[in-house]
C-alpha cells in the first residue's frame, strides 16, 4: 500500500510480515451446512428407529451408527483440515459414503413396507427443498416432516434431506480438491512460510530496522 507521496506503507509491510503462520483457521464445523444437514439427520434417524423399529432389530444400530458416521466424520475433517488437507478430504468423502448407505437402509424400508419415494417433482419433496433453504434451518424447522405419525413421510422426509446434505457434500470435496492442487497442502504452505520469513529478515538489518 502506498501514502498519499507515493510510498510504500511500511506499517502494512510489517503486519504481512508477521503473518508467517502456516497452520490456517480450523476446527468451525458447526458453521458448515453439510455438519448442520448431518447433525438433523443423525437426530431424526435416532428418533425414526426409536419409533418404527423394534430396538432388538440389528438395522437400528447399523442406521444409527451410519448417521453418526455422516456427522462425525465432517466434524473430524474440519478439525483436521489445519494439517492434512488429504485427511479433511478423505474424511469428507467417508462422511458422504456413510449417508449414502443411511439413505440406501430408508428406501429398502419404503420398498418393504410398499411405500414411495418421492420424486423430485412431488409437492412434499418441493415443500421440503424450500423448508431446508430457510435461514438458520434446525431440527425444529424439519421437525413436523421428520417425525410425521405417517412413517412414509418421516422416511421419505429424512431422505430428501440426505440427498440434499450428499449433494453439498459432492461440492464440497470438489472444493476441497480444487483447494489441494492450487495451494497445497501442509509441507507447501510450511515451505511458503519458510520462504516468506527468510525475505523479511533479508529485508531487516541486524538493528531490526528495515532496509532503505
């Protein structure tokens, strides 16, 4: 940044020059959608069991354990994301996979029980497009869907939000992939830093002023 003469400010100088950290701001997975998506399906999946399944069924256990999966494993990923991008992503794929086998448990229920999947085109499925797009949405937006006496609509509900929460998941890897091969990962940006503090203290005399 320049001065009203033309010269450079050297204050901006030394505050870039400071930041010569190579780990970045991590671990704010409650802020993403994907972890928010996730954190009410786990939720709704452990209430749909409680209510439709009788709790000696070894699926409960496999749907509960799979929704925590999709939950934790976004958690995980974040707080890794500081040191190996390679872990956040794999993470996040592992998450998307075990939501895929959670949706796959809720249509063999809605086959066995002769029940439909709504398409995308079905007004309930509409109604619930735009109830997740509300700002802020929680459980207690989906709640009435979720938990719905009608056990066709409860599954066809948590459905819908899991193919919603497995679509910004496929972004999301996108994004982080696209992030990796443009930045790199931890050894990149420690070399990076490295590289930056050696030009600072190339530009600083040994009294710690700032070469002319």
């Amino acid at each position: 940044m320049t001065n009203s003469r033309g010269q450079k400010d050297r204050s901006d100088t030394s505050s870039r020059d400071k930041a010569v950290g190579f780990i970045p701001v991590h671990g704010g997975y409650a802020n993403l959608l994907t972890y928010q998506r996730a954190e009410i399906v786990y939720d709704a999946t452990v209430r749909f069991c409680e209510r439709h399944f009788d709790r000696r069924d070894r699926t409960v256990g496999q749907m509960v354990q799979a929704a925590r999966s999709g939950k934790q494993n976004i958690l995980e990923a974040s707080m890794a994301s500081a040191t190996s991008k390679e872990t956040e992503i794999k993470l996040t794929n592992v998450a998307r996979a075990s939501l895929e086998e959670l949706l796959a448990d809720y249509r063999d229920y809605l086959r066995l029980h002769n029940m439909q999947e709504w398409p995308a085109s079905h007004p309930n499925a509409r109604r619930l497009s735009q109830l997740l797009r509300t700002p802020d949405a929680s459980y207690e937006t989906m709640r009435r869907a979720v938990e719905h006496p009608d056990p066709a609509i409860a599954a066809n509900a948590i459905a819908g939000i899991i193919k919603v929460t497995n679509y910004l998941l496929r972004r999301q890897i996108a994004h982080l992939e696209q992030a990796f091969l443009h930045e790199g990962g931890l050894r990149e940006r420690m070399t990076r830093a490295r590289l930056r503090e050696r030009e600072r203290q190339n530009r600083t005399t040994p009294n710690g002023k700032n070469k002319q």
